[in-house]
C-alpha cells in the first residue's frame, strides 16, 4: 500500500508543496539508501493526511509533519535520535520556508519530538504521526518482511487504527513484541571506564592532524552530526566542540545534537556548559572548586583562551600533570587543524565536565520547541 505524493500538493497545497520542494532541494549531497528514506518519509506523509481526513484534521499540517518526521535521518543517514534530531532540524527548515504559523510551528515539532513514545496525554497530531509510521511500517513494501518488528501494544494499536478507516489487517505480523523504536528516550548502552575510551579514541583522532576541509575525511566525520547545508563553512576554525561531539558519540556517550530546550547545539561550547549544568546532569565543576582535580576523560572549558568572548575553547583532557594540562583538541588555537596541545592550569580556565560513565540520555521533560 502506497500513497501518490502527487495528489497532496501542487497549487491547492502551496505550504505542502514548499515544504516538500525545500526537503528535496537539500538533499544535494546523497548518501547510499537516501532514496529508500525519501520514499519513507512520502509514504508517512500521505498515511498521516489519510488520517487527518478521517479525523476531522489539517490534513496538511498533518502531512508535513509525516514528510518532516525522519528529515535528520534523511540529510545526515544517522538513525540517532530520530524524534529530538529531527525536530531540530526541521525547525530550521520550516522557519527558513516562513508560512507556518508558531502555533503550527508547535504542532508540528513536537509531534516529530515525540514520534515512537506513546505517552499517555498524547496531542492529537502525535498520535496521528505515530499511527501513520506504523501504518508505512507495516504496510509500505520492505526488502525483508522478516525484519520487521512491532510490539504487542502496537499490534494492538495498529488493529484500531484499520478498524477505524473500515479496514482488514491482511498483512501477518511475524516477531510481534520486539521492536527498534528509539524515539526520545534513553539509549541502551551501559560501559563502565568510558571516559577512558573518550580520552583514547580523542587522542587517536586528535594525532591524525585533521584539517577543517571538507576534503578531509575526519573532518566530513565529525561534520556530519549537523544537518546544515553550509556546515563546512560554518564549523571552518570553529569545530572545537563538534570534535567533542563526535569523540563522545563513538565512545556510546551519545546525545541529541540539541538537548531539548536549549538555545544552542552541541557543536557549540556553550551548549556543552548549559547541559553539564543542568540539574539532571551537574557534571560541571568551577576550576580548583573544592580541590577538583581533572582527571583523563573529562572536558576542559577554557575561559577567554583566544578571544574576549567567554567559554570560547573546549578540549578533552589526556593528563594532568601539577600545573600542566595535555589536552586533545580539534581546531587548536582556531587555527583549523586537531592536535594534542600543552595548556597551563593557571591560564584561561573555566571549569571541567566530568561526564559520569553510566549517563544515558533519558529526556522526561515537557519539549517546548524554542
């Protein structure tokens, strides 16, 4: 069962049509199976207006928000955090296109935000979003049918939903309760020392002498976290916190590239600061606070190191020696290449973020799209 694009935009659905034109615009630089995830997102697409129709929905707002659903996914081919990924970046879509209205901007966000959660006070458009994935679930055609994964309560979920649209469920369902749902919750890894594989996989990476280029293929690495079609030019002698970001997600210490709620990404400092300072994390100590001592793995904030902005630098440690920090750093001095550097203690320090080796990501808040 698939559902024709076609007949949802055109000139009865100019927002629609925008919206889908932007996404296909963006997606330039391809990936091997960007195909297969476009015509994912369409059938969801087409799923969620069917059934805003029937609802009594905006059946368009519904249907962009089934096209936006997995647009991360789609630009960066990262399946991470499907639901707070991709309403981040489809945030910037829809802002950028300036015909949804910041009630529809809600709407839609958080619908995408809690897409795979079944949440007991559910909005209207997120249930329909999560109705329609598993619709294009079952019913989109797969390369292997024994893939495919649903759990009992969404079989259940799923009997209610055909019945509702006067439909036969005709499609046997074989592995019913297991599922690969992400959604926004935590992600399953649990390693003990793993602010020591943080400081090796760091210090490997930062020896490689990497060049902020995109010819570069450590530095298309630790890039392709942000779905930005500029993001070359814009991490280019500013990538210092998106080489954190990457060392952190290959080591399993993985987060959004926007914690929910916050003004800025993670491939900024001061993103990092915020997060390791908020009440569920308290990860962040003030330099020499209360004889803290940095320890191999943790995150050095450096304080007006190389221009008169604050918190302007950030580096993961490798050794703290006395007064004498060996520090893994990409872009060192914002000079545009990685490297272990020797920093002084009594220099430009902020504080440190010692991340606890057992912190999963496991977001409980309200997400208020900012």
């Amino acid at each position: 069962m698939r559902l024709d694009m076609n007949q949802f935009i055109g000139t009865k659905h100019p927002r629609l049509n925008a919206v889908y034109r932007a996404v296909r615009e963006m997606s330039n630089e391809g990936f091997s199976g960007q195909d297969e995830i476009w015509r994912q997102l369409v059938d969801v697409s087409g799923f969620a207006s069917l059934l805003a129709a029937r609802r009594g929905g905006d059946h368009e707002l519904a249907a962009v928000t089934g096209l936006l659903h997995g647009y991360y996914l789609y630009r960066t081919g990262i399946k991470h955090f499907p639901g707070p990924n991709s309403a981040d970046a489809a945030r910037q879509l829809l802002r950028g296109v300036q015909l949804w209205s910041d009630d529809e901007l809600f709407t839609i966000l958080q619908a995408i935000f809690y897409q795979g959660v079944y949440r007991q006070a559910q909005g209207p458009y997120e249930k329909m979003l999560n109705d329609a994935v598993l619709m294009q679930n079952v019913f989109s055609p797969v390369t292997n049918r024994s893939e495919q994964y649903i759990t009992h309560i969404e079989q259940g979920r799923l009997d209610q939903v055909l019945q509702e649209l006067g439909m036969t469920n005709e499609i046997k369902i074989e592995n019913v309760g297991m599922s690969t749902e992400t959604g926004t919750g935590a992600v399953q890894h649990h390693q003990e020392r793993r602010r020591l594989e943080l400081a090796d996989y760091a210090e490997r990476l930062a020896k490689q002498g990497i060049i902020g280029i995109s010819e570069d293929e450590h530095f298309r690495k630790i890039c392709r976290y942000w779905p930005d079609s500029n993001i070359y030019t814009v991490l280019k002698a500013n990538w210092c916190a998106a080489f954190v970001y990457h060392c952190c997600m290959q080591v399993c210490i993985q987060l959004p590239i926007r914690y929910p709620n916050q003004s800025y990404r993670l491939a900024g400092v001061g993103a990092w600061l915020d997060w390791s300072r908020l009440p569920e994390t308290g990860f962040f100590h003030e330099d020499r606070q209360d004889g803290f001592e940095p320890e191999r793995g943790d995150l050095v904030v450096y304080e007006k190191l190389l221009t008169d902005d604050s918190h302007d630098h950030i580096g993961i440690v490798l050794s703290c020696e006395g007064e004498v920090l060996i520090v893994a750093e990409g872009n060192v001095d914002n000079l545009n290449y990685s490297g272990i550097v020797t920093r002084s203690r009594a220099h430009c320090i902020l504080g440190y973020i010692r991340i606890s080796d057992d912190y999963q990501y496991d977001f409980q808040g309200e997400y208020h799209p900012i």
